[in-house]
C-alpha cells in the first residue's frame, strides 16, 4: 500500500461521517478519486481505532457462504450428475469458473423455452423495492420459476450440490439475451443496505451472497464478464461459468462486475442468484 493516509484525510473522512455520508459512499468517492481499495481500507479502520465512537467497521462478513469443495486443489468436481471442471481460481475477489457446467443440449433447451418469452431486462430498485428499466442494462430476458420443467430442475439440484447451497436459496433462474451493442455495466449484486427499499427486497430472502454466470451461446466477438477491481475478464464460452461470492453487501467484497458490450453475433446466460436463506 504506497498511499500515505494523512492528517487531513482523516480529518475529511470524520467531517463526512459527521454529516451523515455511509462508509459505502466514502469508499466510493474514494475510489473516484484514485484511492487503491487496498489504501481505503487502511484509512476507514484508523479511524475506527482512533475515533471508537465514530461506527465506521465494515458490515459483517458471513462465515457460511456458498461455493464447491475446493479441498486438495482438484480438476474436476462431482456434481452428482455431470463431472464439472475448473478451470479457474481466485481469492479475492472469490471468483470460480466452471467448465462443462452445461451440455450443448441444455443451453439450447433453455434458449428455446426461454426465447418466447423474452423483454427488455429489468434491475431491482433499491430506493422501492420494485423492479424499473437501466439504462445500463441494454439486454433482454426472463425468469423461470424454480423447478419449471424438467432442464431447470436437473440444473438447480446440480448447482445446489456443486455450491454446496440449499436449492430452495436460489432465486429463479434468469434467461437473459445480448445482442450486437448489448452490454451490462460494472454493478454489484447485492442489495444496498443503505437504500430505503432494501428492507422490502430482503423479506423474500434475505441478501444476495453469490452469483452464478452461465454461458448458454457464445458471441463471435465480445461479450466477456468483466470485474474493473481486478483487471479480470472471463470469455463467454459455452458451457462454462462463473461463479463469485460477496460476504457482506459492502465495495470491500470487489465484486464489481459487468457485461462488456457484444461486438458480433449474440450471447445468451443463464444467471442464477443465491441468498442467505429461502428465497420465496
């Protein structure tokens, strides 16, 4: 960490605190402003230590998270029914990216039951609890119900093994199509605790604590999930995946992510969201 943290820097995050600013905007802010994560963290816990009665801790992280059995390092998981590989690794962000999650039959039996059915996508609204149109969002999809037929019902066992999740914390699975221009900027997935419509999302399930990318039609060109923090880009082919988790619904998880824009052709996910406890 090669940034200083000074004086005047800790007298500005106190004044912001003190005027009613979240940690989560000051993290932001901080970020715009050039800080590495790495310094922001530094920063925001001096203060705690030096200012006890200021509340600047990070939310809590969860000690039960979702995610496959990673034990001895293997090639290839068993999913109960299907051998699933992996083929890459990170720790933080906590990212996975699965090969041969999907066989070629189920990507196009997805395709075609979802495809009658497709709009432009919706995002959650934080400040409602409802659901409204981004503009960031250029795509169009749907959502199963869990256990809609028979496709998705043998993918949502075979994940909840592999993640080793309940399947009933998984929320519908969502069929989303790009097409050439289509993109998805860099978001987070969880629920601002911060907004005034989060308490009304979180009755259904609680937070969202990971994400599960599937890769139904590769694009020719584009189209690869990316996560800013990172510098990370993993290619839409397939059958693969990826998965990341969050902790806490907080920056510090470096989960910001996004779907760069499809250069050519078009490029179809399967999305599948996991929360905290029964998704209803």
């Amino acid at each position: 960490m090669s940034q200083p943290i000074s004086p005047e820097l800790r007298e500005w995050l106190v004044a912001q605190l003190a005027a009613g600013h979240s940690v989560p905007a000051l993290r932001a802010s901080m970020r715009a402003a050039g800080w590495q994560d790495s310094a922001t963290d530094v920063a925001l816990a001096q203060l705690e230590a030096g200012f006890p009665n200021v509340e600047v801790a990070l939310a809590p992280a969860r000690t039960e998270m979702p995610g496959p059995d990673l034990e001895g390092a293997p090639l290839y998981i068993d999913a109960g029914d299907r051998r699933i590989q992996v083929l890459q690794t990170m720790r933080h962000p906590r990212v996975i990216v699965f090969g041969n999650l999907l066989s070629g039959e189920e990507c196009e039996g997805l395709i075609a039951a979802a495809r009658v059915r497709l709009a432009r996508s919706l995002t959650v609204e934080t400040r409602t609890g409802g659901e409204v149109l981004n503009v960031d969002r250029t795509s169009d999809g749907m959502f199963f119900e869990r256990g809609e037929n028979e496709i998705v019902a043998r993918l949502e066992q075979r994940l909840a093994t592999l993640l080793r999740w309940p399947l009933e914390y998984g929320e519908g699975l969502q069929i989303l199509r790009y097409a050439p221009g289509a993109q998805y900027r860099p978001h987070y997935d969880y629920f601002d605790p911060h907004e005034s419509g989060t308490p009304t999302i979180l009755k259904r399930g609680g937070q969202r604590v990971a994400t599960l990318v599937m890769y139904l039609q590769e694009p020719e060109q584009g189209g690869a999930t990316t996560f800013p923090d990172v510098g990370l880009e993993v290619a839409p082919v397939r059958g693969t995946g990826v998965f990341f988790s969050y902790d806490r619904p907080d920056p510090v998880t470096r989960t910001l992510h996004g779907g760069a824009p499809v250069l050519a052709g078009e490029k179809w996910v399967a999305t599948k969201w996991l929360r905290e406890r029964e998704f209803k």
